[in-house]
C-alpha cells in the first residue's frame, strides 16, 4: 500500500505525509468492533483517520473525535476528515492522548497503538514514534482510558498476540475487564498474527473468536469478505 492515497466506497484517505501508511491492522480494526450503537467515539492514534473514518461510516449516528500527535498526520487526517461525507461528525485533536481533555466522556476508545518498547529503532524519527511506545505507552494508554470512558463503555485495541497477553494483564491490575477477543490468521493452519480486543469497565465474560482471512486457494475467505464489504473497493 505505498501510494499516496487509498480509495474506500465511500471515501478516500491521503496519506503521503503519514510517517504509517493504511494496513491491515486498521481495516481490521475498524472492521471488527462489535458495540450496537455508540454515540461518542475516540480514536486514539488516528494518523490517516481511516479508523475513525470507517466507524463514522459504520455508526452514522456518532460524533468521533481523533487525537494524534505527529503535526503532519494530524494535519493530513483532518483534511481527510474535511472532505468525507462524514465531515460534520469528525474532529480533530492535536496533541499527546495523556494531555487529552476530560470534559467529555466516550462510550467507545479505539486504538492501533504502538507496541514496540525495545525494537530496534529505524532513522526515521516520525516512524519511531508511530511504532514505539516512548511516546504511549500501555500503561498511559489504560490510566487516561479508565478516566475518558462511560461506566457502560469499551475500549477496543489491535495488537500481536504476546503484546496482547501484556496489555492484558495491565487492564486487568486498572480494573478492567477483557471481553470480546477476535485471533486473526493469514490461513486456517498458519500462527495468529493478530489479535483484536474489548476491555470494559464493568464485569463481563471474556468470549474468543477467529477470524482467517484467506482460503486454501489464497483468496479472501468468505468471513473476510463479508467483513470489509462495503468498505474496500470491489467488495
């Protein structure tokens, strides 16, 4: 996905000044929450917006607000907002997720944080932070969560599976309660790659799902397919 746009159904997403381009991750994310009717949404790291994009198609009745801190992607996410047919619900904040205003309260957090705490770093400062967790980490992401979010609300993250099981266990010392979990595999018979998953406030009983995305002939499975119809192009 190296060009400088990305053409949805219903919109399109510039990207040419985002230090991280549109990837699987976000689709699935955006794709995969599973909440009836959210009226007040945060997407927590937008870089291009798409996130907040897809659930602003998804959810026509919610206001959706994004923070980011890299100026350039929090720029070129608010234009991309300025020029959906979802304008009129979508904000922009710049800034750092831990200085984020508390006036208002979310019935849904989303986030593709980044999850890198050793990685060997690249030379591209903008990337670092997209990738690494100097900027946020677990632990900030989950002590600012806990104030921005209704009592009734969830908080939904897409990480690898061994970052999950950490960010797991910190949810839980913060008092949070794991939910949905949806494993993710390229095939029926390779490794989970990914794992998208629902922490609420309040009591619930942890449920797993999975989700393959390709067939034993290489194409989109069916579940997948069904998922981003509406979505991507040619679905």
């Amino acid at each position: 996905m190296g060009n400088t746009w990305f053409q949805f159904q219903q919109f399109r997403v510039e990207q040419d000044r985002c230090a991280m381009k549109i990837s699987t991750d976000s689709v699935l994310l955006g794709t995969l929450i599973q909440e009836e009717s959210p009226s007040q949404i945060l997407d927590i790291g937008t870089g291009t917006g798409v996130i907040a994009l897809i659930l602003a198609q998804r959810y026509p009745q919610a206001q959706i607000q994004a923070v980011e801190l890299d100026e350039d992607a929090a720029d070129q996410a608010a234009e991309n907002f300025a020029q959906s047919p979802f304008s009129s619900r979508l904000k922009l904040v710049k800034g750092r997720f831990q200085e984020f205003p508390e006036e208002d309260r979310f019935d849904l957090l989303v986030s593709n944080p980044p999850y890198f705490p050793n990685h060997l770093k690249a030379s591209d400062p903008r990337r670092n932070q997209a990738l690494h967790t100097d900027e946020l980490s677990f632990l900030d992401l989950l002590e600012k969560a806990v104030k921005l979010l209704t009592e009734e609300g969830s908080l939904w993250v897409i990480l690898p599976p061994a970052q999950m099981k950490e960010f797991e266990g910190l949810a839980v010392k913060k008092s949070f309660s794991p939910g949905k979990i949806i494993s993710v595999k390229d095939s029926a018979d390779s490794r989970i790659i990914r794992e998208v998953a629902q922490f609420r406030k309040t009591s619930v009983c942890k449920t797993e799902e999975e989700l393959v995305l390709k067939d034993r002939d290489g194409g989109f499975s069916s579940s997948y397919s069904r998922l981003i119809s509406g979505f991507l192009l040619g679905f």
